[in-house]
C-alpha cells in the first residue's frame, strides 16, 4: 500500500523564510507551473488554502478530503516574522536551542503539534482501509511531513535530519499490517515535482 506525501508550493512567505503555520500565503505562480505524473486512487490535504490549491495544481478534479489534523505547527505569534525579526527575543532563541521543551507565544508545542498530526493520520488510515484503497496522497506541510517520516520511514532518523522541498513528494510503501499497526513502512521512494512535466 503506497502513501505518498507532497509538501504545498512555494508561497510568498516561504520566499520572505517568514514562519507560516496556521497563516496562509498565496503559492507563488512558479508552483502553479508544477507537474507529476503519478495518479492516486483517494486524496487528502491540510485544509490551508496553500495546500488546497497545490492539490488542484498536482491532481486537478481530485477533491480531496480536507483534514485540518495535517495543517502545519501553529506559530502563534510568530508567524509572518522571521529571523532576523525574532533573534533577539529570548523566547526565540530557547526555542531555536530546543523546540521540543519550548514553545511559541499563543502557539503549539511540538507535542501538541504531534498529537495533532497523529490524531489526522489515524483518521487518513482509517478511511484507507475501511475503503480497501491500495493507494493515496497527501498535501500537507513541511513539518507535518518531516514529523511523518521520522515516524514511518524505514530507516529511523530525527525530525529535524529530513530534507522536505517543495519538488519532491516521497512515497512510503507498507504492508498492510504495518499501516494498521502503525509501524514502518518497508521502502520510501522520492517522487520528483517537474515544471510543466518536462522534467
């Protein structure tokens, strides 16, 4: 069973590299030019404007099922700033040092984030198997799909160790029993993004 993971396009404010969670940024018309060729047979995004509007760029007529579960961590008051905003700001830093033990002003901490993103997987999964589905994909975050990986890759590594573009999407390929018990898949594969499929 494939599960195939496809961060948003690049927005306005990921070119600013300003901290967009539960904001939302218009995708910038370069990622209104991407292209994949792989189909899915059901299709799931955040609920965010940014993803919806990728989904409709990648599987135009897919009407995916919206899960605000896959919407990326909550900035809080954080979002729409950046660094060089922030740096200076203690809170900040204790954060930057240790994300897991601190958290944004009015926003989520990383087990609350977790706990979220997990809470929108077992509904995903849920609705995969009960449909018998040997296939599907997601729209969702940077973080959401950093957080999937270093959950159910194959091989274990930390969240902040993966790599997660806007071109790419990964495929996560488990045996059935592992989608339903929740462990590893057996192999991830990355799938390019092209621009107009032209490679």
């Amino acid at each position: 069973m494939v599960i195939a993971l496809f961060r948003h396009g690049v927005t306005e404010e990921n070119r600013r590299k300003a901290y967009l969670g539960w904001n939302d940024s218009p995708v910038c018309p370069e990622s209104k030019i991407i292209f994949v060729t792989n189909s899915y047979q059901r299709y799931f995004s955040s609920d965010l404007q940014r993803c919806t509007d990728t989904a409709e760029i990648l599987f135009p007529n897919s009407s995916p099922y919206l899960l605000k579960e896959l919407r990326e961590m909550n900035f809080g008051k954080w979002e729409g700033k950046t660094y060089e905003d922030l740096k200076e700001n203690s809170l900040y830093r204790q954060w930057l040092e240790d994300p897991v033990l601190h958290c944004p002003p009015d926003g989520e901490s990383f087990d609350e984030f977790t706990k979220r993103v997990d809470a929108g997987w077992a509904r995903m999964i849920g609705e995969i198997l009960d449909s018998s589905l040997q296939n599907a994909a997601v729209i969702t975050h940077g973080g959401v799909i950093r957080y999937l990986l270093s959950k159910f890759a194959p091989h274990q590594k930390e969240f902040w160790e993966w790599q997660v573009n806007h071109d790419q999407g990964f495929e996560l390929i488990f045996e059935k029993d592992s989608l339903r018990r929740g462990t590893r898949c057996t192999l991830l594969l990355e799938v390019p993004l092209t621009a107009n499929g032209l490679g």
